[in-house]
C-alpha cells in the first residue's frame, strides 16, 4: 500500500507508515475529510461604536480581517495484518495525537501543499471494520476533533 505513503504526516511522522493510519471517507466517493480541511474560519466580529446621538454604529475606516480559531474533524482508518498489531497500533496512534509534542500536532498534508497546528479534543469510538477476535487482517474507523487556534486558512 504504497499509495497511502507520505499523504499525511504528524510531527514530521508519516502516520500509515507508523501506525497503519490514514484518511478515510464516511462512503465511497465522500470527502469528508477536504471539506473540514478547506472550509475557511469564521472572521472575528469588528468592534462598533453604538453612539446614541448618531444613527447605526460607527466601525474604523479600516476594517482589518483577524480569524477565529476553528474545529477540524478528521476521518482516520488503521489497518494492521494482526489483532495484536492492530491493539498496539491504535492505541500508539490515540497517544501520539494525545500528546503530540507538548499537546501540539502539526498536520503537512503534501497534496495540499498545507501545514495545519492544532491540537487534540476529542475521538469517538473506533467502529470496526472487520472483527476483532478473530485472527488475521484489522480495520477500523474513528473521528477525531482538533482545534486549530491561529487558522491557517
């Protein structure tokens, strides 16, 4: 599986390379995962003077855009030739993006030519796809939510 080789790194960690991990869709032909990376974040509100004498409110002559931070959900899959690998694989990976490197994550998606920090939220529970106490290939999917704080897009 070549092919999923260098998409995506974490901390300068090719994950499929070292977790068996990699982006996946809801259904085939979704793209769950460049939506979240893509959508632009909110701007922040710009501060107005409500002055009673006068009608409306008064905003700066110079509106400068500053952004907010944003919410990222990405669909992960791990994939292991074992159940034993795929226990450790899970679990290494669900750390490492626990941890990252003092709580931060950079994300360098190549094909985007993007580099996203953020920083771990929340997962939710891992949905099998393949069964777990039967020997031989695992697979399985999840969710994970990041914050990106200074958005980079």
């Amino acid at each position: 599986m070549e092919a999923l080789e260098g998409l995506v790194t974490i901390n300068g960690t090719d994950i499929w390379k070292e977790y068996g991990a990699f982006l996946t869709e809801e259904k085939k032909g979704g793209r769950e995962n460049l939506t979240a990376i893509m959508t632009p974040s909110k701007a922040k509100a710009h501060v107005g003077v409500d002055i009673r004498e006068r009608d409306g409110v008064k905003y700066s002559d110079t509106l400068e855009v500053r952004n907010q931070e944003r919410e990222v959900t990405l669909h992960f899959a791990i994939f292991a030739p074992t159940r034993r690998e795929w226990l450790s694989r899970y679990r290494a990976f669900i750390t490492m993006l626990k941890q990252g490197d003092g709580g931060w994550l950079t994300f360098s998606f190549p094909s985007l030519d993007m580099t996203m920090r953020m920083f771990y939220v929340s997962s939710t529970a891992y949905k099998p796809l393949t069964y777990l106490w039967r020997e031989g290939v695992q697979a399985s999917r999840f969710k994970v939510t990041f914050k990106e704080p200074e958005p980079s897009f």
